[in-house]
C-alpha cells in the first residue's frame, strides 16, 4: 500500500532511503520519492529510478524515483475528480488561490534558487531570480485570468447569442530543465486561472527544484487541483497518452513534442509546444562593434547556452566582422567560469555530461569541416561538466553547429557579404523560434520583423520584451502560443450558446 507523507516540504532529513531528503545547495545525494496526489505528498512506490549528478564536481546527485503507470493514472484521477468544483470556483477565488501561491513562490525564492543551482549549475543570482519571475507569472496570471472570458454576437433580437470560453477540463503541463521555474509557473498559472485542473511532471533533470515548487503552488490550492508527479520519459508518455487529459502543454526538446503530438493527436487530444531553437543573430554594418559584441555574448553565454532563446548563431557582416569577432574574443576570454555560488562567476558548467558532450560533439566537427576555434573550443580539464566561452569563425553552413540545437556556451559565426544574405540564412533552418537583428537602420529593422519566419523577432537587444506579448514558434520550434494572452485563450475552449424563450404555452 501506498503511504502518504507528513513530511513539509524544505523540511530536513538526511536518511538515504526517506521520501526526500532534502540539501538545498547540495553537500549529498538527495532521493526524491515522493509525488503530490489529492491534495498530499504520497511516497512513491516505483522501483525504476533516474540518477543524477553534480554537474559542478560531478559527485553523486539526485536518485528521482520515477512514477509508476498506476502513480500517473492515481494523478490523473485526482485532477479529473476534482475539475468539476474548480471550473464552479468563482474566477475571483482562483485568483486568490494564486495570488497566495505567487507569494509562497517568492518567500522560497532563496531556498529554490539554491535547489537549482545544485542541480543545474546555473548561476545561484540567476536562479533566484528565476524563482522570483515565477511567482511574479503566478501573479500576473491571477490579474489577466480575470479579463474577458467570451463575446455577445448580433443575432436575433428575440434571441442571445454568445461565445463562451471554458476549461478544457485537465491539462498535463510537462517542463524542461533548463529554466523550470518560470516555464511550469507560467503554464500552470494560465491553466488553472481559466478553470482547469493541471497534472505536471517536471523535468527529471531539474526534478528536486521542480518538485519543490510545484509543491508549493499545490499546498495553495484545493486538493486535486495540481497534482505533481516525477519521473522520466516512462513516466511523461503514460501522462501524454491518458484520454482524460484534454491538453498537453509542454516546453522542451522538438523530439519529445513531436511524440507527444503524435500521442495526443490519435486519441484527439490537444497541444501546446514549445520546442527546441537554432536562433540567429544578425549583425548589421555599421553597427558599434563592442555593443554588437555585447549582444552575442549575452545571447550566447547566457546560463551557459542553455536557454530556449540563446543565439546560436552569428551572422556579421563582413565589413565590421574583424572588430566583432576581437570584441567577442575579448569578451569571452574575460568571463570567470567558477563554481556558480560564487557572484564573481559568469558562467557555471553544463547540466550534465550527456549535454557536455553534444557541445563537444559539435564544436569538434565544425573546425574539422573548417571552422576557426578563437577561443575555447575543449571542456574545461576539471570534475564536472564545464566548458568554456567559445567563439569559432568562419562556420560553414552544412555543419551541426550550425543545423541542430547545440545548447552550450557557443558563438558560431558565419560572415556574410550583404545584409540580404544575413537575412536569408538567418530565416533558413528547421526551427523558427526567435531571431535577432542588430541595425542601425530602420529599413532593414522592419525588413527582417516582417520576413523573418519566427515567432519573435528582436531588433537592436537580443533579450527583452513588454508583458503581455503572444508568439507562435514556427516549423519544429513547436506550436501555439506560450506566454502571453493568447495563452490563457490556449488554456479553453469555445462553446458558441444561442439562447430563446420559449413560446407560451397554448390554450386548449
């Protein structure tokens, strides 16, 4: 039988065979064996088990004990039981649900930043700060779920005619390890402010932070509502392939969405991906080449190449190339990579060896096929999987580094000839993500948003943005819109309602 665990969660305890023991920053191997089921923590019961290591010494990490079939099918049954109550939940009362959860988020904002760090190796300042965005996506959800939620149409004047949105009913919301915190709090938030109830499997290699802040968001809420269940690949196809999931929103690699489509699509379910990208940055003449070289960097290095939006690739016109590429040398060689607790580094390791090792992959095929190494261009000769600020010139077109999601600290440039050139390789590709233009020329600016196949084209800063923006990803970046909201329109469905009166009944 199935126990259910007392245990709050960011309590401690160091027992190798407990539900979870719990170091925020490390310092021993944490088994997590627990999932949130109905409204409790329940010890999981499975046998198959995900290990992980410390990508920062490579020192034993996380053992994840991974959902059994009967586990996800218990998850699913809690969120369907419960989908009912939640839709009748007046839309003020979910808000506040979330409200609550957002501040929880941000109280624990220190202790899951940490949790990610060790994890993950991003840099501990990044990492609360990813906390803090997610409980500020929890709290922008509870505002714009309140918006409106339907339209009256011009029918017949014996006659009303609406359009009503409504909840799809449950949502499997599956989340990557990369930037897990704001990634599952924007899906989750969006999902149950519009009335459905949510069964999340956070990555199995962010799993302990993941975890944690699920569980929070759930304690705020109803039981059943958002239930959590960890584990693997196993572990997300028997969730993706349950026909009482409604909608499968998931943020990850093209491979996984394509299956989960094809899963979700023969049983006539519905969804919502965000996939992987090659983005492209391309940069202008006459553009301030330290500026440009800025942008690169912050683009390319950023969590050490492993964000859904890093550049990827570098398109410079050839006439500043020279000074770009000294800029991004300079840069690049500049950048302290040391242990990422530590504020004076810039850069942390890769999440794992397995990532460590496409990024090698790629980089060595590259200068065989031609490309110049500049600077870095091997991993680091210590325990842990770190690499360093690369930059390679003169890529060829054909080469990995340039076709495939490389996800590593890597500028790969290619220089071109004219800004139309630029512009048809940065268009070219199987992924249509994100895209950035640096230009001081407006012409050109409008030129690429207009014919730029992407979701999101950026001009003149390689991050930023105003809230409230929408974006479909194109091609095999995924489909539908992720943030924004065009999301919460995403989270239902429409039901067009034609409503007379009757007639009065007839006299005898």
């Amino acid at each position: 039988m199935t126990q259910t665990s007392s245990t709050p969660h960011g309590a401690v305890d160091t027992a190798r065979d407990s539900s979870m023991a719990d170091h925020p920053a490390g310092g021993g191997t944490e088994r997590l064996a627990e999932h949130w089921i109905g409204g409790h923590a329940v010890v999981a019961a499975g046998e198959r088990t995900v290990d992980r290591r410390d990508p920062r010494d490579g020192s034993a990490g996380a053992v994840v004990v991974a959902a059994t079939a009967d586990e996800v099918d218990r998850a699913v049954t809690a969120a369907w039981e419960a989908r009912a109550a939640w839709r009748r939940t007046p839309p003020a009362e979910r808000a506040a649900a979330l409200k609550a959860a957002a501040a929880a988020v941000a109280e624990a904002a220190p202790e899951l930043g940490a949790s990610l760090t060790a994890t993950t190796g991003r840099l501990l300042r990044q990492s609360v700060e990813s906390a803090q965005v997610a409980a500020s996506l929890l709290e922008e959800a509870a505002t714009t779920g309140l918006g409106a939620t339907g339209r009256t149409l011009a029918g017949a004047s014996s006659a009303v005619d609406v359009v009503r949105r409504e909840p799809h009913g449950v949502v499997a919301v599956v989340t990557p390890w990369n930037d897990p915190f704001p990634a599952a709090a924007g899906l989750i938030a969006a999902a149950l402010v519009t009335g459905n109830t949510v069964v999340h499997k956070p990555s199995e290699r962010s799993a302990v932070p993941g975890w944690r802040m699920a569980r929070i968001i759930a304690e705020a809420l109803p039981a059943g509502v958002l239930d959590v269940v960890n584990g693997d690949g196993e572990t997300g196809a028997a969730l993706v392939a349950d026909e009482r999931v409604a909608l499968v929103a998931q943020v990850g690699s093209s491979a996984t969405g394509r299956r989960i489509a094809a899963t979700a699509g023969a049983r006539g379910g519905r969804v919502l991906l965000e996939n992987g990208g090659k983005d492209p940055i391309l940069v202008d003449r006459g553009v301030d080449a330290r500026w440009a070289a800025e942008q690169i960097a912050i683009g390319a290095f950023t969590n050490s190449g492993q964000l859904c939006t890093s550049v990827e690739r570098v398109y410079v016109h050839e006439e500043v190339a020279d000074a770009v590429v000294a800029e991004l040398v300079r840069i690049a060689e500049a950048m302290t990579v040391a242990d990422p607790s530590d504020d004076a580094s810039d850069l942390g390791p890769m999440v794992d060896d397995e990532q460590l090792a496409v990024v090698d992959r790629h980089v060595r095929k590259a200068v065989a096929a031609g490309a110049r190494c500049v600077t870095g261009g091997e991993p680091l000769p210590r325990e842990g999987a770190w690499y360093p600020p690369t930059v390679l010139d003169g890529c060829p077109d054909d080469v990995q580094l340039m076709t495939e999601e490389t996800f590593g600290p890597v500028a790969a440039v290619r220089r071109v000839s004219t800004f139309d050139e630029g512009l048809a390789l940065a268009g070219s590709g199987r992924y249509g993500l994100a895209a950035t233009v640096l230009t001081p020329d407006m012409g050109r600016a409008l030129r690429a948003a207009d014919e730029l196949e992407v979701g999101t084209v950026k001009v003149n800063a390689v991050f930023g943005g105003a809230p409230g923006g929408s974006a479909d990803p194109r091609r095999d970046s995924g489909a539908g819109a992720g943030y924004g909201p065009d999301l919460l329109a995403a989270m239902t469905v429409l039901k067009a309602v034609h409503l007379e009166a009757a007639p009065e009944p007839r006299r005898p």
